[in-house]
C-alpha cells in the first residue's frame, strides 16, 4: 500500500500550486530500502477587497476564502477546521486597533466609520492554535473612508414666461399680485374763443319824457299866524273820490363800500386716471443637484434616487394653509410633484426625457426639478429629503438617505412708470396716453398688465380696451403699452401727479399734440353762442368737436398743417358755428326738431356753396368769391375726412331714424326733399326696410371716380370722397342698420351710380326700397324715384333721364365683386318734389332782445318777438326795416308792430312792438302775405298767440280810465309809461287811450309810473306806482286836476275886522 505524504506550501506572491512527486519504482531499487510518493499543493487565503470606498458611518466587509485545488482528496483538510483568520483594523477613526476574527472563508464586519480616512485592515493570517499558518494575499487592504458620498446643492432661480408656458404651468387671478395708482394730469383751460350770434334788432318807439311842473307859494315877507283852517265835508268828499296813488313799497340797498371787481383764476381741468400694474406670482425652478463624490475607479453608483421637498409654513405655522410663502406650481396635470425621480441624461443630452438614467457613477451628477410658485415676498428655506441605493459596496446594496436645503428668495418687482401724455388735449379729440413701465427690480415680471378703471377716470372717457399686456420685462428692462382715451377737458397740461403704492414710480413726459389727421391740436375753447345750447346734447357736442377740429385746422401755424389737409380760414368756422346758433334758435321757436336737424344737415354739408356766386356777383368781387369757395372746399374736406364728422352725422341720423321708421323710406325721403327743397338743389339716395337688417350697402359714385359709403376696414372710417357730401346710417336699437342715406349737397358732377353691394350678414330676399330725389328741371328743382320691393333678384332699376335735368343716375347691383344681372326695373313712382309755399311756425318772445342794462344786470322788457317762418322770405314781403307807419302786415292784438328785422337767412323776422306782452294776457298775432324766394305767398293769414317767454320777477298789469276832473272820460288821450331801473326811469311805452279813456299795458316792471298829457292845457300828470307781488293787476284812474276860482274877503283874529 503507498503512503502520501501532503505537504501545504504557501506562496506569498504566487497563487500557483505545484506538485512534487518521487516515483521509487524508477529508482534504481537496489540503492534504496524503499520508496514513498509525496504529492505537494499550493494552498492560499485571499482577501478582498484589495482596496474599497466606503462613505462614512456605512459598515462594510473584507471577505476571505481559502483556495486549493480542487484535487485535494475527500476527506482531507486543507486547514483544520479549527483555524481562525485574525487582522487588525487600524485608521483615524479607531483611537486603538482593533482585533478582528473571523473563520476561514468568512468576512471580516468592519463596522461605521465616522471619521474620513483610509483605514486598513492588516495582518490577515489564518491561526490555528496561537500559530500562523496561512498568511493572506493581500496580508493589508485598505479602506478609504470618505466623508460625503453624495454632493447636493439646492438653487432656485425665477422662471421666465417662456418657461412657464413651455413647462405647462397654469394660473388665475389668484396668483396675481397688482400695484395701484392714480395719476392726474391738471389742465390750464386755453382762451374761450367766443363766438357772437349776429342779431338784427328792429326798431322801438321811442317814447319822449314830459316834465312835470311844479307850482309853488311865493314866500311872504310877513309872518303868517298860524290860523285854523275849516274844510268843508264836501271838499273831503270829492278828495276821497280820488285814488291814493302813493303807495310805496319798502326797498333795501347795500350801504359800505364799493366793492372792485373780482377776477377769478379760471379752473384748470383735471385728467384724473386710475388703475395698476399686475404682475404673476413669480414661480420659480427648485433645482436639486445630486453629484456622487465617491472616487473613480470607486465602483460606488447610487441608483434610484428619489427626492421630496419640504416647503416652510407660513405665520399661522400650518403647512399647506392659503398664508404659505412658498407653494407648488399648478400645471394642466394638476399640482406639481413634490416627489421627483434625481436623474441624469440619456443619450439624447437632455433631461425630462424618456431615455434619462436613474443612477449616478463616481463623478457624475444628476438632478431634480420642482415647480415652485413665491406668492411672499423674503427669503424662504426649502428642504430636501432624498432617498436611494448605494450600489458597489461588498457588502451589497445599501439603501441611503439624505437631506438638503436651499433658499427661494422671493422679490417682488419694482417698477417705475413713465406717463406719456400730449401737451394739449381737445374735449372730444381722441388721444394716445403711452404707458411707459420699467422694471427697476433684480426679479423680472412676467405677464404684466396695466390696467385702468374706466368707470373712475374723470376728464376723459377711455375709447378701447381697459388692459394691456406685456408678457414679460426682464430686470432692468421695460415695455410701452399706450391706451387710447378722448378727452373730455380743453387745455394745456401744466401738471401732473402720481399717487402709488411704495413699488410704483413715476415719472412724466409731455409730447407734441397732434390730433386726427395730423392737425395740431389748439388749448384754445370754442364758446357758441348760448342759442345752440338748446340742440340736443349728444349733437351739440358733436357739433362743437367738428368745429374745435376746425378751428385747430384753421389757427394751425404755417407749415404745420399735414400734406393734404387744406387750409382755411377761421370766418368759415364762424360761419358755421353762427348755422348751429340759429339751428337752436329756430328749435326754441318751436320748429320741428327733425326739420332743425334737416337743416343743419344741409349747412354743414355745404349746401350754400351754390349761393357763393349770388352773394358776390360783381366781377370786382372774384377774388372775395374764390376765398369763400376755397373756406367751403376747406371745412367740406375736413369734415369728410374727419371721425369727429362721422359723428356729428351719427347724431343726426339717431334723431331722424324715428320719423324714417314712423313714415317709411319713400314717405321720409319725400319728406326730407319738401323740408329742404326752398335751398339749392341736391342729390339724396335712400335705401331702407320696413324694420329688418338691410341687405344691401348703398354707395355713390360719382364720374370723376369718388365715392360715397364705401367702408375702410384699416380705419373703420366710411370713405365720403365726393365733394360736399355725407353719409347717414339708420340703425336700430340694436344696432342693426335699417337704412342707408348718401347725401351730396351741393353736386359738383353730372353723372352718379348708385351700386348697391349685397350684404352677407343679412338675410338674402329681404324686400326693400330704394328712393332718389335728385336735381330736376321743376318748380321745386327736385324730382323723387322710388323703387318699391326691391329684392335683389326681381330686375335692376332703371332711371330714365329726363329731358333738363343737370344729372344722369344708373344702378348697378353687386353680389362679392360679382355684378348681379336681371331686367329691368320701372320705378314704383315718379313725382316731383313739393316746394310749399311759405307759414308761419310761431311767433315767441325774444326775452333778451329788448333789455335795459345797468352796472352788470338787465331788466327784460319784452317788446320784441320773433316771427319764425317755414323758409326763406322775402325782406320786402315781411316790410324789413320799413318804416312804422308803412308796417301793415301785422295784427297784434291791442298793440302795434312798429319795427321788422329780418335776420341772415331770412326764416326769422324780429319784431319791435309798441307795447310789452307778458305772460298775464294772452295776446294773439295776425301775420299777411310773407313770400318765398320762389314768388309763392302764404295761401291765408296766420293767427296765432304770441309766446311769453320772461319769468323775472315782478311783474304786473296795469290798466284803467284817463278822466277829467269832473269824472267824464278823456278819449284818445296821449299816455306814457316809464320804468325806473338802477338810476332813472326809462321809457317804455307811448301810445293813446280809447274813445271812452281806456287804457292797459299786459306788462309792466314792479317800479314804474304813467304819465297821461292834459288835452285841453298840455299839462302833464305823472303817476308812480309799483306792483307789490308777481302778476298783480292794478287799477288805475289817471283824473286831471280841476281848474277854478277862489273869492273872498280877508278877517283878523276877531272875526270881524277885515
């Protein structure tokens, strides 16, 4: 049997094992006694790691085993199975090394290390009963501690808005702060250009004063005793018959010194704006940074690390509560994560995408975003607590966790704001106010806004949208946004002040004021006459903003006025502004509004252009003429040109739409053409409905290519190319447009189409009416057209020229650019325009025609009244400034018109009356034969009332009998009445009483007297009275005094000597 004989030979820095076998059968056997085989294996204990990273207070494992090869047989021991393997750990975190033991194969537990440092792990050996058998290959490793695995840095910056539509952020008012502001800008009011209404006063009679005598006792040189005197009751008798006409009221005058005149500062107008700037929350991108700090080569790789932030409580120390500084952003999945994945990117380069790794290697880093909205301002802590697993230890994978905290520093913006405002703004006149907002922060803003209150500002009215939005103004930088305002106030700016809350700014800036087409704006107010005032509000000021644009144009220095803008003079705007004085004057006497608007219609459309000639028809007057032309050509263009013209025509549609719906198309336009047809001949179209949407848009063309209605859609401006034209939109009250009325005043051509173009917002089929009145060779010089049920379908009217006539007419119908064909269409009539024939409309009292003046106030007499008639007149007809005795076209009742005036234009006569008319007696008027410009006569006398218009107070009647001392009454005797006022008396009346002495006067002022001339001696008995309560009517007998003879003998004391 062989015998083996196992020998372990250990080699320290070979991991070979080598057999050394001695075969005795190859030996020469005589030599030796005998033989054994000995078969050697190399055996060893290895440590590892060599060399391992372990972040601190991680523990971790040094594993051995024992290698042999795998030949060793079964049975056999490679070690005894009691042998230990002992190291010692050594390193900075141990005060004294410590003594490890574990079996072979085993690992050594190396536990927490606290403090950085490589640490080593030496003396690894296998014992077996106190003696070393077996060193380990490597006898050391070592273990480097180090302090941070992970690296993490939290940093928060503001999101751009950009960036917060392109991360899907979403937001409400709630997430908006605003900053308040009032700015006022103080307005010096420019020079109150004042316009006079020229009025032709008719003349009074004038009444003569007669001087009372005064009869006296001459003195005697003796002294008188004093004696009883003894009236007879019958001399007390006939004393009592006559009236005590000595009553005199009680007066009160101021005593003290005269007070001077005091001068007032005129009151600037104030431009009051409210509004604020908003501005979003900022929201802001919490980034965590996670970088893996292990060494390369470290093999430690975190993986799957999640992160969590912590957002701080607010006051109320309740996280979550609606008082939190810090929240998550909102986005369309609804609230932000506040637990995001650390990851790093993928192949592509770029997070948040499908292909980004969720693990960390040595040196790499990794990261995780939170959407996070500031709605405090200050510095806000957020903390992170992160979580994952630490992946290359020996000890396998270690699950880690973490925390990190950052800072959000929330600041709000700051803004400064520069106002932008013209120098000079026009009531009426629109303007751009630029709102120029800075952002003096280190934060940007986003989604800005600048908002004003409309229903708070004050001196103007804001025409488009209420906010204006800028996206974002980064830090240092700013944004424009302008808003568009008219003005309700006329003036120049001289101040301006900005009330704001601590983060607002301001700052002011004036610019060159430079209103509709370029004009230069005026400081300068149009003050008309106070007769235009009666015109309805909303087209007086109209009226008043086309004539301020006028006026602007007309005062504007040389070369400033735009390219194509003409120029005129200032008489033109004068002119016009004197036709809406007398516009409200003929309203106040009772015409018609809707005949009142006709008119003012017709002069400021330029009507009268065609009377230039007759006004300067001398050759000497050519150059008086051209100017005058070129004024009409001037305001014309401007008009047509200007918005403030387009709603000056708005208003006078709005107050004729009810008469055209109340008489339909064919009925008003008739009617229209009467009102106007004594003026010079023009040219109207008219289409309308019986109350439905129109479905055609009428337009006007004349043969030298303009047109008349088309619509500008770059403007939003109907387009009035045509020459002394306008444009009248009928609407409803909802807007809808009922009709369309184009209008050439004053033809300057002789050819027109009418091209109606098909309207595809209306219901197709719609019948409507489609009515010409246009220059014609009759009476009136108008003729009417109407097609009746018109449809669009059913033919194209056709207007046959008419032999005479100064114009042609066609029409074309037109569907999208497309003309429309059909047959054609006879007019549903055809007539010639009525000119009627002149009446009287009213006669009223003109309270401030007839005034005596004193020391600044007035007292209304009330002898002039204004007849107003239906047209022009004649002056002849109407006896203008003839002579008293020559008047016999006028009745009054219990009166005399003794002077006629008839005023420019010639539909108004004044009238001077012999005696004042009041409201206590009624008095009616009877006017003969006034004739038109035509030749044609009023067809019968008018009668009617004369209005009393004067309400100051007081005023009475007075009336009576002029008698002779005996009682008998004296007829037709020469009486006088007189007023006193401020320092005197006045006349105001002469005239004489009735065959039986009668006499009245309806009105007289409360201090006045009669005086009543003696027939038979000349001599004059002047009576002073005054009315003692408004409207008292006082009786008065005027009694001459008698005349006779005293005889008698003279007594002494006695009785009895004479």
């Amino acid at each position: 049997m062989k015998r083996f004989i196992f020998i372990i030979l250990t080699f320290i820095f070979a991991q070979t094992s080598f057999m050394v076998a001695v075969d005795n059968a190859c030996a020469d056997n005589s030599r030796w006694l005998g033989r054994e085989q000995i078969i050697l294996y190399g055996l060893g204990i290895r440590a590892e790691p060599a060399h391992q990273t372990v972040p601190k207070d991680i523990a971790t494992i040094v594993s051995t085993w024992l290698q042999a090869p795998d030949a060793i047989p079964a049975g056999v021991q490679p070690v005894p199975a009691d042998a230990e393997v002992r190291a010692t750990l050594r390193g900075p975190s141990l005060p004294d090394p410590v003594e490890l033991v574990t079996g072979v194969n085993g690992q050594f537990d190396i536990p927490p290390l606290h403090l950085a440092g490589v640490h080593t792990l030496e003396n690894i050996r296998i014992v077996h009963n106190g003696e070393i058998i077996l060193r380990a290959t490597p006898e050391s490793v070592s273990i480097e501690v180090i302090d941070r695995l992970l690296v993490t840095e939290v940093t928060a910056r503001p999101l751009s808005a950009d960036e917060i539509k392109d991360k899907g952020i979403v937001f409400d008012s709630s997430n908006f702060q605003a900053y308040n502001f009032t700015t006022a800008f103080a307005v010096a009011p420019g020079k109150d250009i004042r316009i006079d209404f020229p009025v032709l006063l008719p003349t009074l009679a004038r009444v003569e004063s007669v001087g009372v005598p005064e009869t006296g006792i001459p003195s005697l040189k003796t002294q008188l005793k004093n004696i009883k005197t003894i009236i007879p009751d019958t001399l007390k008798i006939a004393q009592t018959q006559i009236p005590n006409l000595m009553v005199k009221g009680l007066s009160f005058t101021i005593v003290g010194e005269k007070m001077g005149v005091l001068e007032a500062p005129p009151i600037p107008g104030v431009i009051v704006i409210p509004g604020d700037i908003g501005f979003l929350n900022q929201y802001f991108s919490v980034m965590l940074m996670v970088g893996n700090a292990a060494p390369e080569g470290s093999g430690l790789v975190v993986q799957d690390i999640q992160a969590e932030i912590s957002l701080p409580a607010g006051d109320d120390t309740v996280v979550g509560s609606g008082d939190d500084p810090l929240a998550m952003a909102v986005t369309q999945q609804g609230d932000s994560p506040g637990t995001r994945p650390v990851v790093k990117p993928g192949p592509d380069g770029k997070t948040g995408t499908a292909d980004d790794e969720n693990f960390i290697a040595p040196g790499e880093t990794g990261n995780a975003e939170f959407l996070v909205e500031g709605r405090r301002e200050g510095t806000h802590v957020v903390e992170m607590e992160i979580s994952g697993t630490l992946r290359g230890l020996p000890v396998g994978p270690v699950e880690i966790r973490g925390r990190a905290a950052g800072a959000v520093l929330v600041r709000n913006p700051a803004f400064t704001v520069t106002f932008t405002h013209p120098e000079i703004v026009n009531a009426g006149e629109s303007y751009d106010l630029d709102v120029t907002v800075t952002n003096t922060s280190q934060s940007p803003a986003n989604f800005v806004s600048v908002n004003l209150y409309p229903r708070n500002i004050s001196g103007a009215t804001l025409e488009g949208e209420q906010t204006q939005e800028v996206e974002t103004i980064p830090a240092g930088d700013s944004a424009v946004v302008s808003f568009r305002l008219r003005s309700r106030v006329t003036g120049s700016v001289f101040a301006a002040t900005l009330d704001s809350d601590d983060k607002v700014a301001g700052r002011f800036e004036l610019k060159t004021s430079v209103g509709e087409l370029g004009i230069p704006l005026s400081p300068d107010s149009l003050v008309l006459p106070k007769e235009a005032g009666s015109l309805p509000e909303g087209l007086r000021k109209a009226g008043v903003a086309l004539l301020g644009k006028a006026y602007a144009a007309a005062t504007a220095p040389a070369g400033a006025l735009p390219k194509g803008v003409k120029r005129f003079t200032r008489n033109m705007v004068w002119d016009r502004a004197v036709e809406m004085a007398r516009a409200g004057l003929r309203y106040t006497l009772h015409e018609p509004l809707v005949s009142t608007v006709k008119h003012l219609l017709m002069d400021f459309a330029g009507n009268n252009y065609a009377r230039l000639a007759d006004k300067y028809p001398e050759p000497d007057d050519a150059d008086d003429l051209e100017a005058a032309q070129n004024d009409f050509s001037g305001f014309d263009d401007l008009r047509r040109r200007s918005f403030r013209g387009d709603v000056f025509a708005d208003e006078i549609a709005a107050i004729l739409t009810p008469d055209l719906t109340g008489l339909g198309v064919a009925g008003f336009h008739a009617g229209f053409a009467e009102a106007v047809s004594f003026r010079p001949q023009h040219l109207s179209v008219l289409i309308g409905t019986d109350g439905d949407p129109l479905p055609f848009r009428l337009i006007l063309a004349d043969d030298q290519g303009n047109t008349l209605g088309e619509y500008n859609a770059e403007n939003d401006k109907v387009i009035k190319d045509i020459p002394f034209s306008d444009y009248l939109a009928f609407k409803d009250t909802g807007e809808n447009t009922l009709a369309q009325m184009a209008l050439v005043a004053s033809p300057q051509g002789t050819g027109y189409t009418i091209r109606l173009e098909q309207n595809p917002d209306a219901p197709q089929g719609t019948p409507f009416t489609l009515s010409i009145v246009l220059p014609a060779d009759t009476l009136s010089g108008l003729r009417q057209v109407v097609f009746s049920g018109m449809t669009g379908d059913n033919g194209i009217p056709v207007i046959e020229p008419v032999a005479g006539d100064p114009v042609t007419i066609t029409v074309e119908m037109v569907d999208q650019g497309e003309p429309l064909a059909g047959p054609p269409m006879q007019p549903t009539s055809t007539a010639a325009v009525t000119d009627p024939a002149p009446a009287v409309i009213s006669v009223v009292q003109m309270a401030d025609a007839d005034v005596i003046k004193c020391e600044g106030t007035v007292l209304r007499v009330g002898r002039v009244a204004a007849a107003l008639f239906s047209e022009a007149v004649t002056p002849e007809s109407v006896q203008n400034q003839a002579d008293r005795m020559d008047i016999s076209n006028y009745e009054p009742e219990n009166n005399e018109v003794v002077g006629v005036a008839l005023q420019p234009g010639g539909r108004i006569a004044y009238l001077a009356l012999q005696d004042p008319v009041g409201p206590f007696v009624e008095r009616q008027i009877r006017i003969l034969d006034a004739e038109d410009l035509r030749g044609q006569h009023m067809p019968a006398p008018w009668t009617g009332s004369v209005e009393a218009t004067i309400t100051d107070e007081p005023y009475g009647v007075i009336s009576g009998k002029v008698l002779h001392a005996d009682g008998t009454p004296v007829p037709y005797a020469d009486i006088r009445l007189f007023t006193y006022f401020c320092k005197g008396y006045t006349g105001i009346s002469a005239k004489t009483a009735d065959a039986d002495g009668n006499y009245t006067w309806d009105f007289v002022f409360y201090s006045s007297k009669v005086i009543a001339l003696d027939p038979e001696s000349g001599r004059p008995v002047e009576i002073p009275f005054r009315v003692q309560r408004h409207g008292q009517r006082i009786h008065l007998n005027i009694v001459f005094p008698g005349r006779g003879t005293l005889k008698g003998r003279a007594f002494s004391e006695d009785g009895y000597t004479p």
